[in-house]
C-alpha cells in the first residue's frame, strides 16, 4: 500500500477496492479503512465519529436559526464570555452540541471554551481553577493518547446575515506529556493544560466543518486533504472531493483591505502588485472575501491564490489563535501542497506559550505564499522591529515576548 511520511510518524493510505454506487465512500467507511490500515491510531475513528455528529448537528442549527429564534444575541444581548466578547445564542448552543458529543464518546478528559468560565472536567465533579485560565472557543479532548482542540463556532458574528461559517478542529499527538490536576495540589489547570502545548507539526489530523449552501467536511489525516459533502437524504458524509491539491498559483486574494493602512509595508506593496498585475505573473488578481477564516480558506483550497489576516499595527500579531484556528488550518493547507507562513516564518513550527496565542497568518498556494515572503523578507532587512517581531514568536522563552 501507498504510504506517507508526515511529522516523523509513517501514515499508510487507504485502499478503496470497491464503492457503492448509492452511497459512495463515507466518511465512516473511510474512518473504517484507515484504521485498519492504521492501527496505531485506531482512536481517531470514534474521535471523528463525534466530530461529524456534532457537525451534523450545527449544521442543523444553522440552517434553522432564523426559524426557530436562535439568531440574535444571548439573552437579547448583554450576556458576554469569560474574554468580554458578546455571545450569540449559537455561540452558546453550539459549545454544548461539542461538549456533548465528547463526552459521550467516552474519551472526555477536559473541556475548555469560550463559554465556561473556567476548564470542565468531564468526571461529573464540579471543578475550580485558575481565573487566569479563560479559553476562547477552544476545546480540549484528553485521551490516552490525543488532544483536540476546537473553534466551534467559526465567523459566528456573521451568522445572522446567512454567511458560511464553520467548525475548525485540530488533533494533537499527546506525546509523553500527561495533564493530571490531583486534589490538594498547587498545579492550575491551566499549567496542566500547557504541558500538552504542542506546535502544529506535532498535529496528526485536522480539519473543519463548513456550513454554506452544503456541509462540507474536510479533513486531514496525514495522508493528504479529503473532501466530504453530506447527503441529506441519508445523513452521512460523502467523499467527493478526494486528495484536494492547491495549484502552484491562483488568481485570488482574500483579505481584509479595510485594514490596508494599518499593515506592515510588506502586505501593502505585495497586495498592490497583484491588484495592478505587477507581480511575479503580470495578472491582476480579484478579490474575494467573506469574513469566515473556514469559508476564506475552503475556497481557497479549490481555487488556489492566498488568504492572509496579517499583522498590522492595531495587532501586530494578528488576530488568529495559533492553537485552534492557525495551526489547525496549516496542517490542511500544507497537506493540499499549500505554505502556511507568519510572513517569515512557517506557522506549524511556532510552539504555543498559550491557549490564546494569536498569530499572523498568511496561507495559500505556494508560489503565491513565496511571493509574498519576498516582500517580507525584503522589508526586514529594512526593519529590525518587524524582523524582531518574527524571531520573537518563533523563540518567545528566550525572548521573553509573548507571541
């Protein structure tokens, strides 16, 4: 059989030798096939059997939010997460649909998200720690073996105007590294939790749930990006876009040009070249963006070009999580044959120094993301601020910076 080598680990692909003509290969069938090629990492299957129902299920919520008055704010407004944030009423129902479906897959260890004020353990016992400790839609599975953290919700401020969002997950190899917070102990839930910190090359799948004019499941499991469409009529999760690979270049750009005069001169002068069609390709590139990192990134998984939220100066590390929405997306974008980069530097090799950590993201077809490295590189030679501010992420211990 076809193999891959990907973070040091040997993934085997699955062989299809037949399919049904009803039903094609589903998302279960496919989970089935790899674990037995896969042993090792046989527990990924029940994983992503919860991770589909939940995403079945927000689907569902949705799609009828309008119908059934789950648009809007919590409690008509006023009602905030433990960051300060607004809550929208998916926000809070749909962070109950994931914790849900984890516990009762029975590999629950410890939940934590934007919409619990502190970690959840999922034992049944009422826990308290740290107030230093406030997740943002992120949760956390601890199994014996794997971590998986989660943005349930992506783009849900848009969700009232009928605009795609999604659900972003990512899966962590544990390692040798244990979280076990035991009664009578000084240790905080939150160092507990940061002993499992891992960058995104140590990810073994990940991937995100669209809900648009279909609901798309795209995932990664190291063996490539595969491409599920769920079927309504039969409730399952069929594959129909397999072994998605990003061409070399697209035409596309997708970022958010209202904060042009807040960026770094490198995105300035690059995005300006591709507008006027002074760059590497002499074409003029058209912009596309929605304002939903999954629906941002899932159009340009099939088409090609770049998606950026870059630093600037109101955030001069971006506003994306390294943990649940960066990482987890390099991981799928490499996979596709894509780059996922700071500006500088590659995503998946940044350690995280926390849950919250965000960083710059500028991901998308390779020649187009080598492209807009130049103009990075070039500038730092320039700005040892800028310069500065990469090495910083990349080493934030030793820099004493918090990336």
């Amino acid at each position: 059989p076809a193999f891959r080598h990907v973070n040091g680990r040997k993934v085997v692909l699955p062989i299809f030798d037949d399919e049904c003509a009803y039903t094609g290969i589903t998302l279960t069938r496919y989970m089935i096939e790899f674990s037995r090629a896969n042993p090792e990492m046989v527990e990924l299957e029940s994983i992503m059997a919860s991770i589909q129902t939940a995403c079945k299920t927000i689907s569902t919520l949705v799609r009828r939010s309008s119908m059934t008055g789950l648009i809007g704010l919590e409690g008509g407004g006023g009602a905030v997460n433990v960051q300060g944030e607004e809550q929208k009423k998916l926000d809070v129902i749909t962070n109950d649909v994931l914790k849900n479906a984890l516990k009762f897959s029975g590999k629950m260890g410890v939940l934590a998200s934007e919409e619990e004020d502190a970690p959840v353990a999922m034992d049944g016992e009422e826990n308290k720690y740290d107030d230093a400790f406030k997740a943002k839609e992120v949760i956390f599975e601890e199994g014996n073996k794997y971590v998986a953290v989660f943005d349930p919700l992506d783009g849900s401020s848009n969700v009232d105007a009928g605009i795609p969002t999604g659900t972003i997950f990512g899966i962590f190899d544990e390692g040798d590294a244990t979280c076990i917070v035991e009664e009578g102990t000084e240790r905080s839930m939150e160092e507990c939790l940061t002993s499992t910190l891992k960058p995104g090359n140590a990810l073994v799948a990940s991937g995100y749930c669209l809900y648009s004019s279909a609901t798309h499941f795209v995932m990664t499991l190291g063996a490539g990006v595969q491409g599920f469409t769920l079927d309504e009529t039969n409730g399952e999760f069929v594959l129909t876009h397999p072994d998605i690979q990003l061409p070399p270049r697209g035409k596309i750009y997708s970022l958010n040009e209202g904060n042009r005069w807040q960026w770094d001169d490198a995105l300035r002068d690059y995005v300006t070249a591709i507008q006027t069609g002074e760059g590497e390709t002499g074409v003029q590139y058209t912009a596309r963006y929605i304002g939903s990192m999954v629906g941002d990134v899932h159009r340009t998984l099939l088409y090609g070009g770049i998606f950026a939220y870059a630093a600037d100066k109101k955030n001069v590390n971006g506003k994306l999580r390294l943990l649940y929405e960066a990482a987890p997306m390099s991981f799928l974008i490499e996979q596709a044959a894509g780059k996922a980069v700071t500006g500088l530097y590659r995503i998946m090799d940044i350690i995280p120094t926390n849950v919250h950590q965000r960083v710059p993201v500028i991901m998308g077809s390779p020649d187009d993301v080598d492209e807009a490295m130049k103009y990075y590189e070039a500038e730092a030679e320039k700005n040892p601020e800028l310069k500065a501010r990469c090495e910083a992420r990349m080493a934030p211990a030793a820099e004493g910076v918090a990336a």
